[in-house]
C-alpha cells in the first residue's frame, strides 16, 4: 500500500528508539542511501535534530510509486512556517484578492492549444485530507548531500559587482548562469504571472542545479538587504537526490546571506494548499519535437493583508503565500521582474559544464524544441494583470553556453510577451 497509517504502538517504539518524531524516522529510502563511512555520530544527531523539527508529523503519509517522494499530510496549523520567530502570533490567512485581468488581456485566450498542463507525480498514489498540506519529507541523506547543515536547503550566497541600479540581479562569479527577460527603466510591481515548459535537463555534476524561474525582487542589488522571490521548477540532484524537475519556491529578505530556503525547509512559506507539494515531482514532462507540457506561475502582493501569495497552474489554485513580515523592502513593493533560466557551472575539469538550460537546445530551436516562457504579466498597484509587452531587456552572459530570443507577442496565437531560452552547456563553442 501506498498510504500508511502507522499503529500507535509500532510508532511509540520507533519514537523511542529513534530519539525523534515520527515525521523523522524514515533517515534514508532504500537504495538511496548515501556514503556514511566517516561521518561521526555526533553530525548524525545533529542532523536528526533538525530533520525532527522540519519533518513535522503527519495524519496521513503518501508514497509516490514513480519517484519514491514521502508526503506528509502536515495539519496546516502544525507547517514548519508557523516555527518562524517574526510568525509567532500569526494566523493563517484566507484566499486573497486576485489580480484583475487588463481589459486589452480579459478576452485573449491565453491557453495554448499545442500544449498541456503539467502535474504531479504522488497524486497517483493518493491526496492529503481537508485541513491538512502535503509536505515532501526530508532525510538524513539529502541533508548529507550538501556541503554542511547550515548550507542545506540553501542557494550559495552571490555577491554580484557594482552595476547599475535598472540592471538585473544576476550577474556572478559563483559560476551562476542565466538566459532571462527582465523589466527595465525601475518602477513599481506588485507581481508577475507567466507560463512555463517543463524539461528534464541533464545536470552534470551533482552541486550544480538547472532551473527555469520567475523572481520578485526589490532592495540593494549591490549590497546585503536585496528581498527576493522565486518560483518555478528545478532539477537539482544535491538537494533531491534525484534528476526529476521539481516544484520550487525560494524566498531571502538578505540577499541569500542567513535568511531563506528553497521550499519548507525553513520557517517562512505558508502553505494553504493540500494538492500541491512544494518540491515534488512534475509530470509528465516535454519531449524534443513532442508533446509539451507547462506549469502557469502567478506571484503577487495581497493589497489589503500585504502578504506574497502563489498560485499554480491555468485555474490559479492558491498554493501558499510568503507573510509580509518576512520581508524589508518586499514588504511594500518590488522594483524589478525577472524570467527565465539560470544553471551552475561548476567547471568540472577545467571545462564548462555540460549542464543543460531548458530543454538543453538553444533558443532557436523554437517551439517543442527549445525552452519558454509565454504570456508574461505584471501586476501593477491597483491589482491589475497586464503584459509587459515590448518592456522587457534580455540577457545572457556566455550565449554560445545558452542563448535567449524574446518577442512581444500579443498576436492570434495567445502567447502574448514570450521568449524561447536554452542550451547544451558545453559543446565546441563554449569550451
């Protein structure tokens, strides 16, 4: 069976035995386990400790069948982001006021025929009870895949140059790359929506990621206060263990120094949605001149409550919302939209990784060859949806690494602003 109810004596003697709850007993799938020769007792139960505190105790578990993902069905007053010191007295919000749309946008189809919603892989093997959010249960060894515990769960902390207040917060000697569209000339935002394809790209080294995201952002771009954040998926074998694209969302209110973390694995996020698991598995996912398949983000600011909320796919089911007390400058408003994708090349041997961006062929490739993003939205102060239109700049450091084309749309085909991204990583032009 794939949803277990574990008996109330079997389970008083694993929490003995253990020494942790029951939420973090499971330290390791099989045939997943990582090296532990070396490692000292004392980093094991440090370890625990903190798995315990972010594992919380569900009435419900759920074993994926495709991907080996454990979901706990967590009740949503018990979800690590209530753990959060700024969330103490925090109560859980209700939907919040959803974006109009423009009315040059309210009669545009914004569906695309030739592709289809993409999903997730547990709901094969069953759904979390009302009252409850599913939660992707954490292990020793995903712990023991980063570099140390503090770093678990975690982005490596980028510190770009000195540039230009209107340029985007991207460019870095960590070995971060990107192909992204951006907002240009400053202003106001109060969110960002655009649908995404899903691909799985290869990712050669396992402390190297690919991704393909939307960013809010606001603060010093140049300093330690920049707010961010983030959604869209990614495929992340450290953090995973695994080489499926995920559900992601990030969030740093310190420009990745000590706040934030991908997902629940930190206090933060609060989750309201009991059919989507931040940090499962999509599927299915595109094919090279096959059937493509998208996932439709939409982050924007509550005008009234002042929280961040998230929303997934074309019907715009709530996921969750980032609290307003999270944040300094994001608090009020953002000052820039970001799209697109971004990689780590970690240089193994000397060469430029051969980690894929998008669908691991260039932007010219074109529709079911290349990555996109279609129909890019931002939400302005009155809580109104509208395209950026031809509003947009686009960069990419190294474009015979990954390259990005960009078009201002709003032609019969319903994509409106969209781009195509992507690329191989390392080939005879990007040694």
């Amino acid at each position: 069976m794939t949803i277990r109810h574990t008996p109330p004596l079997l389970l008083l003697f694993l929490l003995v035995f253990f020494g942790v709850n029951g939420a973090g007993i499971a330290l390791a799938s099989p045939g997943n386990r990582t090296e532990r020769r070396g490692i000292t007792s004392l980093r094991i139960a440090r370890i625990q400790r903190h798995l315990a505190r972010i594992n919380k105790p569900g009435v419900r578990t759920i074993e994926s069948p495709d991907d080996g993902d454990i979901i706990d069905c967590v009740p949503r007053h018990r979800q690590p982001a209530l753990d959060h010191p700024l969330l103490k007295d925090h109560k859980i919000q209700k939907a919040a006021e959803r974006p109009k749309k423009a009315a040059a946008a309210a009669s545009r189809n914004d569906s695309a025929s030739a592709s289809r919603a993409a999903w997730q892989a547990w709901h094969h093997a069953g759904h979390c009870p009302r009252g409850t959010v599913p939660i992707r249960r954490s292990s020793v060894d995903d712990v023991l895949r980063a570099k140390s515990l503090f770093h678990f769960g975690k982005k490596a902390v980028m510190r770009p140059p000195a540039r230009s207040s209107d340029a985007p917060d991207v460019v870095s000697g960590n070995g971060h790359e990107h192909a992204i569209a951006y907002t240009v000339n400053g202003g106001e935002f109060y969110g960002a929506k655009a649908t995404i394809n899903v691909w799985d790209p290869s990712v050669q080294v396992n402390s190297e990621f690919s991704l393909s995201q939307i960013w809010i952002l606001s603060g010093s771009f140049d300093g330690s206060d920049l707010n961010s954040i983030e959604a869209g998926w990614q495929v992340s074998p450290e953090l995973y263990g695994d080489s499926r694209p995920r559900l992601f969302t990030y969030w740093t209110s310190d420009a990745y120094e000590e706040t934030g973390c991908y997902n629940l694995l930190c206090s933060g996020f609060v989750q309201t949605n009991r059919r989507i698991a931040i940090g499962a598995a999509i599927s299915p996912v595109s094919s090279f001149e096959g059937s493509q398949y998208d996932i439709t983000v939409l982050i924007w600011k509550d005008p009234k409550a002042g929280n961040w909320w998230m929303s997934l796919g074309d019907g715009g089911g709530l996921v969750g919302y980032w609290p307003a007390e999270l944040f300094s400058h994001l608090s009020e408003r953002a000052t820039m939209v970001e799209w697109g994708g971004e990689v780590v090349n970690t240089r193994p041997d000397g060469s430029h990784s051969a980690t894929q961006m998008g669908s691991g062929h260039f932007a010219g490739g074109g529709f079911s060859r290349a990555g996109y993003f279609r129909n890019l939205e931002v939400v302005d102060a009155d809580n109104t949806l509208a395209s950026v239109g031809a509003a947009v700049a686009t960069l990419a450091e190294n474009t015979d690494c990954y390259d990005i084309r960009s078009f201002a749309g709003d032609g019969a085909d319903g994509w409106g602003a969209h781009f195509y991204f992507g690329g191989p990583g390392n080939n005879p032009r990007c040694p």
